[in-house]
C-alpha cells in the first residue's frame, strides 16, 4: 500500500494496516496502524512506529478506496503511532468511512481531556469522527487482564455515540491478539501483553 501523493492530496504517514480482525474493536475492522508518536510510552509493543517519518505517505482516497473495497466488515481501527499527530488527513479518513456506514474506533496515548484542551480544529474534527475512543498513556506495569481492547488499567474506553453500548457482550469477551500475512510481512496485533508474547 503506497503512492506518491500529489502536493495538494491528503495523505497520511503509514506504519501497517491488517484488512480483517477482530482483535481492534467490535466486529469485524479494518485497522490502520499510523506512523509516528509524541508521546511513546515505556513498554509500547510498537516501538518501531515511534519516528514520525518512516513508513510510506499513502493518500486519504487510497487509504479509503482500500478499505471500502474490504468485504464484510462493520468498522473501523485507527492506530499507532498516534493517530492524533496526523489529525487533518485522519479525519479527512475517518470521515469518509463514517459517511459510508463504518463505524469509527480510534486508540490514542492522549487523554480524551488533553485532546479537547488542545483547542485544535483538526483534532476536533478527527475526535468527532468517533464512535469508540480508547484513551491514555499505555502502562507496561498495569496490564488490563479483565477488559477486551484495553492495554493498561488506566486507560479509559468513551462511548461517543450511541452506537454501541458498554452491555454489549463483545466488550466483555476475553481479550484476544492475532497473527497475520499482509503484502508479506508478519503482523501481530490485539492485547498488547500477549501480542509481545507472540513476537520473537
């Protein structure tokens, strides 16, 4: 997955994607892993994405042309990285997909405080995208063991929409990581604890 943006395209900073899963929110998703992070936390499974210039510039309508062409799936996950580095082109993403009848679950290292204190439009706009937001700094020393989608203890999941609701049983199953092939490279993804079991 990459092109050559033209100057005036919309375009986003890509670390991995994985087409199918259902390790990244309710249902079946897309996720979108971006390239790129202010804030890396100790104990980050992903490490790697923290340079915010690796990675290909993929346009918003490659992006979207790519997940609207997936079959079968209900939403979805945006991920780093932190997708609140690249809020105008995420939005621009995370809107369309919206307009389509996804539903939108974006996981960020900022509390869902410290993002509205920003007073920044773009990141206004890509929050308001949001059906699901899991919010906060991952702690390597607070495992989340009981909740589905949640790396540490202290992060918090927002209901923004009342598109899901917290009874929802899938938001009580156990929490799951998965092992993927996507354009040739080994993705691991889900529970951060066992997804770092998994590497080698």
């Amino acid at each position: 997955m990459s092109e050559v943006p033209q100057p005036s395209e919309p375009a986003l900073r890509v670390a991995q994607f994985v087409p199918r899963t259902e390790a990244e929110g309710p249902g079946h998703r897309f996720a979108l892993w971006l390239q790129g992070c202010p804030l890396r936390c100790p104990g980050c499974c992903n490490p790697e994405m923290f340079a915010p210039d690796r990675g290909p510039l993929v346009t918003v309508e490659e992006l979207a042309r790519r997940v609207l062409s997936t079959p079968d799936i209900e939403g979805f996950s945006l991920l780093g990285g932190e997708p609140f580095a690249q809020p105008g082109p995420a939005a621009a993403l995370c809107e369309r997909l919206r307009g389509a009848g996804l539903s939108i679950m974006i996981f960020s290292g900022y509390t869902l405080a410290e993002l509205r204190a920003q007073a920044n439009p773009e990141v206004d706009r890509l929050l308001a995208t949001a059906d699901l937001l899991v919010d906060g700094r991952y702690e390597k020393d607070q495992p989340d063991t009981r909740r589905r989608w949640i790396g540490s203890r202290n992060q918090v999941l927002h209901f923004l929409t009342p598109r899901y609701s917290p009874e929802d049983p899938r938001f009580s199953a156990p929490n799951t990581a998965e092992i993927h092939f996507v354009d040739g490279k080994l993705v691991i993804n889900g529970w951060p604890e066992l997804a770092n079991r998994l590497r080698p």
